[in-house]
C-alpha cells in the first residue's frame, strides 16, 4: 500500500513539472503582452490583417484538407486494399520532416522553375508569396492530422450499423449519410479543429514559400528580428489568443461527448 | 424460402466451407452451433453484408448471389441489437418503414411504443433487442434473419417474445432463420435445424430428426446426448447386438454387423430401483449409482454397468418418489429401439 502511494507521489510529481513546463511559458506570455497584444488590435492594423489573413488561410486550409482527408480516412479506416500501410506512412512524412524543410520541398514543387509552378502561373495562379503559398503549407503540415483523426472517427463507427442500415433499404451512400456520418460527425469537427489550430501555427514551411503576406506567426519572427522582443511580444501573445479558440471548442466539443455518453 | 448450394465465404481466417441446407418458404430454420461456428457470418453472407466467395443463394426463389443487401428484402436482427444511437427509439423503429401504421402496430406487439420517447442509449439490453426486432418487422421484410434475438430478456419476456415473433411469422407465412444456442428454442420453433460447426454443416433437417438420428458422435454430444459408447455390431441368433467392452446393447431395425458408435439419449432411459417385471424393453441393465446431478427441470443419474456408464434423466418428482442415493442399485430400462447407430 505504502509502496503504491509512493508510486503515485512520484508520478503526480513529474506529471507536475512536465505540465508546468507547458504551461508556464504560455501563461507568462499572455501576463506580459496580453493586454498589451490586446490594445494592439485597435491600433496595429498589420496585426489585424495579419490575423485576418491566418485564420481565412487556416480555415480554406482545413477545408481542403476535409474536402480530400475525409474520403482518404473513410477509405483507410473501412477497406483493406494493397498499399494501405504505405498510405498510413506517407501520411505521416510531413509530420516527420521538420516544417522548413516541407517549405523547401513545397517551394521546389510549386516555385516558378518547376513544372507546376510554371503552369498555376500561366493559369494566373501564383503560388509563392501570396495566400496560396500559405493555403499549401499549411495543408501540408495539417491535414495528416485531419486524416488521422478523421480515419479513427470513422472506425469507432462500428460496421454493422451500417450493415443494419443497408437491410433496411438503404444504398452504401444513403447508409453513409444516415449513419455513418452523423455517428463519425464528432470525430470529424475535432479533427477539423485540430487541423486549423495546427494551421494557425505553422511558421517554418510558410516562411520560406510565403513570407508575405504575413501570417501572424510570421509578422511575430519579424517584430522580433526587425524591433526586439517588446514589439514581438503582443503579436505572439495575440497569436496565443487565436490558437486558444479551436482549443477551447474542442474541448466543450468533448464534454459534450462526455455528457452523451453519460 | 432460403437455398443455400455449396456456399462459401472468408472472414479473416476463418471461412463457411461448402455450406448447404434449405428453408421451404415460410418455414421456420434454426442454427445451431458452438460460439465461433460462423452461425452470425453465415446470416451475414444471406443478408449481402458479407460477399460469398463461392456456390449458390437463391432466396424467395430469386438468385440472390450477387444482390445488392439493400435489394434482397431481409430484416436482420443482432444478438446485440445494434440500434442506430443518434436516433430515438420511435426513429429507430421508422427507419426503413414503408408503412407508419404498421410499424406501430408491430412496435405495440413487442411493447416498444411505451419506450418511443427514450434514448437509445438509456434502453437494457432486453429492451434493445425488442427494439432491434420490431425495426426489423416494421417494413415488412420477405425474409427475416434473427441472431439470438432473445438472449437479453428475462424469461417471462422471452416468452412473449418468442411467441410474437412465431405468430407473426404465421400470419405473414414469413420465412424465417433464427440462429441459437438453446437446444429447447431450436426443437420448439424450428420447422428446420441447421448444425453448423467451424463453417461447415454438420446435419440438417426436421431438429426432432436431427435430435433422435445425429450422422455422428460429436453431433449427439453437441446435442446434448449423453450416452454415446464406440463399438461394433455383431448378429447374434439373428438379432443385432452392440458391445462396447463388457457392454452388449440389443439394437433394432436391420443394423449390420461393424464398427460403429451407439446413442442412447438419456430421456429413453427408464429408472427402477427393483428389477423391473419382463417386459418388451430389451435392454435391462443394473448398477451402483455413482452420481445424482439435478440439471434445470430434470435430474440426471448416472449408474455404472459392466466397466460403462449410463445416464438416465428423470423429472423431479419421480426423483423424489424413488429417493435414490449415491451407491443405491438402480435397474435402467430401455427398448432396442431408443439406441441410435452412426
């Protein structure tokens, strides 16, 4: 008995100084610059674009990453084909690679000289350094995310409510529609919140395939670099801001869950 | 009706192997077999969740091999009910309904109009599982495909159920597959049984058939026979005659001479505690009681005779007219005809 209480002194204790270590520096962000970060917002209007700017990009981001991902991890959590297990692990590369590196590789594939470049460019589309270039590195680095959690969503629906759908009448599509979706629905919202804070995030493979227009976690780096740590100070602390809003809905999201399940 | 022709097909490792029985239209199948026999995969490939990778289905006289689930007119019900759980019990019930008015009707037979306001999720499995059937019945299907359907609700409630789905299966001439692990449940509603084990059909046909005539010893013992001795047949002044050991059983009927196994079921077995008075019974055996086991409405009596063990079963108040103890002499009694050769 003695000896398991010990156990649990022991785990609480560096369960406490990990959650500290997380949370420490946020808090101590937001003390400083918060306020400050928030009178910002009526004065600073790069801040506000800026901000504007990363949450449209993050939004159009994740709805592309559902708009694919969500077909990708229906495919992946409901049929065995050959290559699945290479698919699980090309998705998971660009959460492997670090994030500058995804911007190197993305600004090789979609830059001027490259083939596609060349070509979005002849269609009047230019990726490099507009909104676009932000739209595809934040898909890069997100929607793995998206799939993963929309693939477990889609597996906790169990098949053979499915498969009672489908004896009472309905098509594979219907059945989809009627069960399977509003059963996965959860799952699916999570995973699209967690897409866009990861979104609203990234910093290493924008920063190389669109340094302008700024993303707030770029306008951030460029106070810092270009005006010290007092004017970097309230940008980052209004990012902090914009990151808690996804984090706070996914969790009233779980409670919700919790309740249902109750 | 149900055909199924050399029916095959694969879950992971396990797979039904060239499985083959008939249920007559309106008439009503059981299965039977062990946990893991593939009693659930089997309704599954004739419900269409589940492709056959071989033979032939033909259900209500079409060839259903390549149908679509949604096509083959099935209600199919799960041990577990499976009910759709963002929906309401009422939304549960309508959901392939065609008809408003009979859905309810048929939710009223099975008492599930009283819970149509729950959650689904607040339901017992009991509750569950009436639900589960009266969704399966509120569109009428042409055939119904139950899986242990009633083994969450208490046995008064059981009952009931089981006389609603009968009744309905009647009135609709419904043919009906009902997949169980009660040997009581298949021999009371079955018109046919289906003996299924590790994919493949042991035995199928009318269950008192299949009850009295098993093809082989682990069908008897699966059927719950209790006397089941290896041996041979030898013609003795004409007669035949089964010895296993020290054991010499008089058989009926043309039995030819050979090896094979013996079955008595316990039920033919008559018990005495003085020896009887001739009689037309053949076989009269006397032994040492070595064990007295009281199995549901029944006690079991086991005797020890020439190196074998019988058993015989007998109700509850004839064990308590004959009060017999372990080590009493009990006379066991049966007629030629109650042994089973295989």
């Amino acid at each position: 008995m003695r000896r398991s209480n010990a156990i649990g002194v022991g785990a609480a204790a560096a369960s406490s100084l990990l959650l500290l270590f997380l949370v420490l520096p946020v808090v101590r962000l937001v003390a400083a610059a918060g306020p400050q970060g928030a009178a910002r917002l009526w004065s600073d209007a790069e801040l506000r674009q800026s901000l504007a700017l990363t949450a449209l990009t993050a939004t159009a981001a994740t709805l592309l990453a559902a708009l694919g991902g969500a077909p990708l991890a229906w495919l992946l959590a409901r049929r065995a084909f050959r290559g699945r297990a290479l698919v699980a692990a090309v998705l998971d590369l660009p959460l492997l690679i670090p994030h500058p590196v995804a911007g190197i590789a993305l600004l090789l594939l979609l830059g001027r000289g490259s083939a596609i470049g060349s070509s979005l460019l002849s269609l009047g589309l230019r990726i490099v350094g507009t909104p676009l270039g932000i739209i595809a590195a934040m898909l890069f680095v997100s929607a793995p995310l998206f799939v993963s959690g929309a693939r477990e969503a889609f597996a906790r629906v169990d098949v053979r409510l499915e498969g009672v759908a489908r004896t009472l009448g309905d098509s594979p599509w219907r059945a989809f529609r009627r069960v399977t979706l509003p059963l996965a629905a959860r799952g699916l919202i999570a995973s699209g919140v967690v897409t866009w804070a990861r979104a609203v995030s990234e910093f290493g493979a924008i920063v190389i395939l669109a340094y302008n227009p700024k993303v707030v976690s770029v306008l951030a780096y460029d106070r810092f670099t270009g005006f010290g740590l007092s004017e970097a100070l309230p940008v980052a602390a209004a990012l902090v801001v914009l990151s808690l809003i996804p984090l706070t809905a996914l969790r009233a999201l779980r409670m919700g869950d919790e309740r249902a399940v109750a | 009706m149900i055909s199924a022709a050399a029916l095959r097909a694969r879950v992971g490792a396990f797979s039904l192997e060239d499985v083959s029985f008939d249920v007559p239209g309106g008439a009503y199948g059981v299965v039977i077999g062990p946990t893991g026999s593939g009693k659930t995969t089997l309704l599954e490939v004739i419900s269409g969740l589940l492709p056959q990778t071989g033979g032939l289905l033909t259900l209500n006289g079409r060839d259903a091999t390549r149908e679509a689930a949604d096509a083959r007119g099935i209600g199919l019900v799960y041990q577990l009910g499976f009910l759709f759980p963002h929906l309401s019990v009422e939304q549960n019930v309508m959901y392939g309904a065609t008809d408003a008015a009979l859905a309810n009707t048929i939710a009223r037979r099975f008492g599930v109009d009283a819970l149509y306001a729950r959650s689904v999720r607040s339901l017992s499995g009991g509750e569950r599982q009436l639900v589960a059937l009266a969704r399966a019945l509120a569109r009428r299907p042409g055939l119904l495909l139950l899986d242990e359907p009633f083994s969450a609700l208490d046995p008064p409630r059981r009952a009931a159920a089981r006389r609603e789905v009968r009744a309905i299966h009647r009135e609709w001439g419904l043919t009906t597959l009902h997949v169980t692990h009660d040997f009581a449940e298949a021999g009371s509603l079955g018109d046919v049984a289906v003996l299924l084990d590790a994919g493949r059909v042991l035995q199928s046909g009318e269950p008192a058939d299949v009850f009295r005539h098993p093809k082989t010893p682990y069908v008897a013992e699966f059927l719950g026979a209790e006397n089941i001795f290896a041996g041979g047949v030898t013609i003795e002044d004409g007669a035949a005659v089964f010895h296993s050991g020290r054991l010499a059983i008089h058989v009926a009927g043309a039995a030819t001479a050979g090896p094979c196994h013996a079955i008595i079921r316990a039920e033919e077995i008559l018990i005495a505690r003085t020896s009887p008075a001739p009689s037309s019974a053949r076989n009269q055996f006397e032994g040492a009681v070595t064990e007295i086991a009281s199995v549901g409405p029944l006690w079991r009596v086991t005797i020890e005779v020439n190196g074998a063990t019988l058993v015989a079963a007998l109700t509850t108040y004839s064990a308590n007219e004959l009060a017999l103890r372990i080590g009493d002499t009990a006379f066991f009694t049966f007629k030629a005809t109650a042994v089973h050769l295989c």
